[in-house]
C-alpha cells in the first residue's frame, strides 16, 4: 500500500510543506462559456506548467502557472482558430496567460481561498479560487503526489476579450463569464 504524505494543520490534513511540480500529463486547465445564451461551451488548454510551493503553515503556500495560449483545444478547429485570433486571445501577440498567487486563506474545513493575479493579454487582474485539497499518495516510482482542485468565475471583458455579436432575439453570441476549472495533479521536487 502506497504511503500519503498529509500533516495535521489546526484539525485539518494538508500536504507535506515543499515545492511540487505540476504534472501535465494529469492535470486539466479547462473553461466554460455560454454560446448563444442556451448552451455551455467546454474548453481547455494543453500547454502549461507551473508549480506549488506548500508552506509549513498553509498561509504561507503560492502557487505560479504559465499557460502556452496556443494550446487552447475547444474541440472545434473553427472555433479554436477564432479563439487564438486578435478577437480573443491573440496568441502571436500574447504567446501566455499567467496565474500567480498572492494570498492564500484556509478555511476551517480545509478549503481554500488562492488569490492572485490573472494576466491575460498583458492585463493583470486579481481572481481569488476556491481551492480543495483533494490528498496524496505515492507513486509507484517513490515520488509525493498530491491533488487539488480549483475553480472561479471571471468576466472575459475585465481581460480586454470583448468581441461579440449582438443577437436579433436579445442577448449575444458568446457569453461574458467564463468559469475557470483547475484539477491539479503534482509531484514533489
């Protein structure tokens, strides 16, 4: 049986204080936009790295993403097309979107709130996550994983990503929040 590697942290478990890696090949950067006012659009982002400092006290943790805008993967080529142009991301002038920490407060029941600062298109904007430690456990190589996942809400507009088309009906074609959905896969370093 693999070991986890948590503490106790005022009543609650936590991770093991150290720096962790994030693990591409098991974790997901992914967002939800509505299409048309009726229906939720998926997406995600394949290039990324990033990684968690845990500190002794869970306070004093951080956390720093890079995300590859190039990657964004909708499932639609058309519509990725549109996303990397001028209108959303302009991924030749803005190649990433950064996400670094700020303050991290742990509620009693061991969630998290990570605040930081999102930069998108060289705007820089604080987004505060709700953040749940998902656990730990061993690799069968020796290595210290842990989990966590993380979401937000944000408006697209605060980012300078304002395209849109007015429908005859009402409302627009593209919604303006876009939720942010993190599953966190790292490893210790």
């Amino acid at each position: 049986m693999a070991a986890t590697f948590t503490r106790e942290y005022q009543g609650t478990q936590v991770p093991e204080a150290g720096t962790y890696a994030i693990d591409q090949g098991h974790t997901t950067i992914e967002f939800v936009g509505r299409h048309l006012m009726i229906t939720k659009v998926r997406g995600r982002f394949t290039g990324f790295e990033g990684q968690l400092v845990v500190g002794q006290a869970p306070e004093d943790s951080s956390v720093e993403v890079t995300i590859q805008t190039a990657s964004v993967d909708s499932s639609d080529e058309k519509r990725d097309g549109h996303l990397r142009s001028a209108d959303f991301l302009d991924v030749e002038t803005y190649p990433t979107i950064s996400f670094r920490s700020t303050k991290v407060a742990v509620g009693r029941d061991g969630s998290a709130k990570v605040t930081g600062d999102l930069t998108i298109k060289d705007v820089t904007r604080p987004v505060t996550l709700d953040v749940e430690f998902e656990g730990s456990q061993g690799d069968p190589w020796g290595g210290q994983r842990l989990g966590f996942s993380a979401s937000a809400e944000i408006d697209r507009e605060d980012w300078g990503l304002t395209w849109n088309v007015a429908l005859e009906t009402g409302g627009v074609l593209v919604g303006k929040k876009i939720r942010l959905e993190f599953n966190v896969e790292a490893v210790r370093q």
